[in-house]
C-alpha cells in the first residue's frame, strides 16, 4: 500500500508542471484556484493525472470529475488521491 509521502511527489508535481512553477514553491495549504490558477475545469481534467498515479497501485479506486472539481487545496488533493491508491472508495 502506497503511504502518503509516495504520493505527495507525484501529485505536487503534476500541478507543478501545470501551475508552471517550481516543486519547491508549492505548498500543501496552496489553494488550487487562488495560488495556483487552477479553475473549475482545470481541477476537473485533473482526474487524469490522478488516476494515472492511483492506477500504478493495485486495489485503486479511481476518481470521478466531480470528485476532482471539489477539490480546493493541494492537500485535499494528495489526500484524495492516497486514499484512493490504497483502495478506499468512501
């Protein structure tokens, strides 16, 4: 089971690579809309990247849009997403 401090880089660097800024200069209290630009839609189509990482662990559960558009911190998200990777669905 994938613990949270494997996930945390995975996620942290996908919105790196979306925010456009450094690993360094994202932090876990960062709002995805206000700090890091991520708009509803953004936030969204982020269920891709998610469920590519989930999808590397067996039992994942993956997530739906929704789920990804409600998010609002970067540590909601590396929560959801560890979560998930180990197979919980609530």
């Amino acid at each position: 089971m994938p613990t949270r401090a494997e996930i945390k880089p995975k996620v942290v660097g996908k919105f790196a690579a979306i925010a456009h800024k450094p690993v360094s200069a994202i932090a876990e209290s960062d709002d995805l809309e206000v700090d890091l630009g991520m708009s509803t839609t953004i936030r969204r189509a982020m269920v891709l990247p998610y469920n590519g990482i989930i999808n590397e662990y067996e039992g994942g559960v993956s997530l739906t849009m929704d789920e990804t558009g409600d998010l609002e911190t970067v540590k909601e998200s590396i929560d959801l997403v560890t979560k998930r990777a180990n197979g919980d669905d609530s």
